[in-house]
C-alpha cells in the first residue's frame, strides 16, 4: 500500500488533487492511471525481487539498463560441492538430449572442481561452466520498467526460458 500511496501522491501532483488523497483512494488512482497510459507515475515506487536463474537468462535481463543488479560473482564465489544447474526446456527424462545434457553437466562440474585441485582459484575454473550454471541475481527496478520487462520478456518472441 505504501507504494501505491507514494505512485498516487506524485501522480496527483500532475493534476494537483491532493485534497482527494483518501485511506482507500490509492488503488483506483493508480488503476485509473495506467489506463489512461500516464505511467511516469509508477516510476516513484520500486520493486526487489531475488532470482535464481541460469546465465544466459541472466544475460537476458541485465540488458535492461533502468534495473539494478547485484549478481552472484563466478569470480569471487567458490562453487565447492555440489554446483547447481538449471534445468533447460528441453529436459525430459530419459531422452537422449537430456540425457547428453546431464553428461556434459557432470563434466563441467568434475572438471571445475579438477582445475582448482590443480590449485586455480575460482576466476580461472569458471571459464569451463555452461549457461546452465545456476546464478543467484537481486534486481531492482521501479514499477514503470517491471512493466516494461514484463511485456518484453513474456511476449511470444522472446527467448523461451525466459518467459517461463
């Protein structure tokens, strides 16, 4: 609701109707603004969310250059253990691509956790996981450009691991 109030208050400004400011006036103000596409409004309340995606999803959303980031580093993070991989679309049990998929998965991880036995730190093993690492992303946007990522990234053409 504090958003909400704070998205109304400056779009009222425009219109300089603050004396209609109720307890309950905020949500159709801000219904009635989006309808009427006055979405600058929108830009005075802010969303964070935390992600764990695949890399090249992670390619995906950090082109839009009105969000902020803070990515999980490759370079400083030690994937000791166990690394997570994010399942691709593709995957169905069984199949032989998936089933290549889950070989060359092992692989990546055998072979990071081979190269820093060789004594590389985790900026150098890193160079041989796939896109399908697991990364773990904090976005934040204001909501006028979540309205933006969200029309973007979920229409038909966009890449498809995206808009699931």
């Amino acid at each position: 609701m504090d958003a909400l109030r704070r998205i109304e208050y400056a779009g009222r400004n425009c219109y300089q109707s603050h004396h209609k400011i109720t307890d309950t006036s905020a949500p159709r103000f801000v219904r009635a603004l989006i309808k009427r596409g006055h979405l600058s409004p929108l830009e005075f309340a802010d969303m964070t969310v935390e992600l764990i995606t695949s890399r090249d999803v992670m390619a995906e959303l950090t082109r839009h250059r009105l969000a902020s980031f803070c990515i999980e580093s490759q370079r400083y993070v030690n994937l000791s253990g166990e690394i997570s991989f994010i399942r691709p679309l593709f995957y169905h049990e069984g199949d032989k691509a998936t089933d290549f998929w889950l070989n060359c998965m092992k692989d990546a991880e055998d072979s990071y956790h081979f190269l820093q036995e060789c004594g590389l730190l985790p900026q150098d093993a890193r160079k041989i996981l796939p896109n399908s690492t697991a990364v773990r992303i904090v976005m934040k946007a204001n909501l006028r450009e979540w309205r933006h990522v969200f029309s973007l990234r979920t229409s038909p053409a966009a890449y498809p691991e995206m808009q699931v």
